[in-house]
C-alpha cells in the first residue's frame, strides 16, 4: 500500500541528495576546524598567485618607468611596500574566507541533521508499516477478507 507521507518525505529528500546533498555531504565529513583550515589555506595560496598576477602586471605596465628610476629608487622601500600590501590583502582575505566557510560548515551540519532525522523518520515509517503487515499475516486468510 502506498503512504502519501512517506512518499513525500522520500520525494524531498531525493530532491535535497540531488541538488545540494553532495555537496553538504562533502563539507560534513570534515571537523569544523579542518574544514576552515583546508579552506583558508588554499585561499592563500590563490590570494599570493593573484596579488602576484596584480603586481607583475603593474610592473609591466610601468616597466619603462621603473627602468628609468631603478637606480635613483629606494629598492628596500619599494619591496617594504609590496610585502606590507600583501600581508594586508592575505589578512582581509583570510579572515573573510574563514567567516564564510565557517558559515558554509554550520549551515551544511544543519541540513545534513535535518536530512538525517528524515532518514530516521523514513526508517521508522517502514518499520511501522511493516509490523502492521505482520499483524495481518498472522491472521488465517478466511477472516482478513470479512
């Protein structure tokens, strides 16, 4: 016999493991803390690729200038600069991408409860129904058709 409630909750729960599940099911087989510190980490090494894109084009774009003024330019000074510049954007970066992976693990820890206490749900449905089909097989086949 089909049960419209089971039926739904398996409905919504295939919808949930098809579209964000995996990706939930991923974050949730890490700890918190290892989940953010893979996450931070490889934003680093991302954010060092990127300033070093940003500072290579400026260089290149003023190259003619920096050519002219590389003798009478404080060189120490100028790589001062650029290290101080990239420890502030690895810093702010940082700190967002821990913010929102940190919100990412929560939020994906909660579904992943709610869609295991639906699995529960589901299960003791089934157990339900199949105890009920085993209180009538119980009973001799003449009297379940009266």
């Amino acid at each position: 016999m089909l049960n419209e409630s089971r039926i739904k909750l398996m409905t919504r729960m295939a919808s949930y493991e098809k579209e964000e599940g995996k990706r939930n099911m991923r974050i949730g087989t890490y700890f918190r803390g290892d989940y953010i510190a893979k996450e931070v980490m490889k934003s680093i090494v991302y954010g060092t690729i990127a300033y070093g894109i940003m500072v290579g084009m400026y260089l290149a774009y003023d190259f003619e200038v920096l050519m002219e003024e590389v003798y009478s330019m404080d060189l120490l000074t100028f790589g001062k600069v650029i290290l101080e510049r990239y420890l502030i954007l690895i810093a702010v970066y940082s700190v967002i991408t821990y913010i929102v992976y940190a919100l990412r693990h929560k939020s994906a820890r909660r579904k992943l409860r709610i869609y295991y206490n639906n699995l529960r749900r589901l299960s003791s449905m089934y157990k339900k129904e199949e105890s009920e089909e085993g209180d009538t097989e119980s009973v001799p086949k003449k009297e379940r058709t009266k």
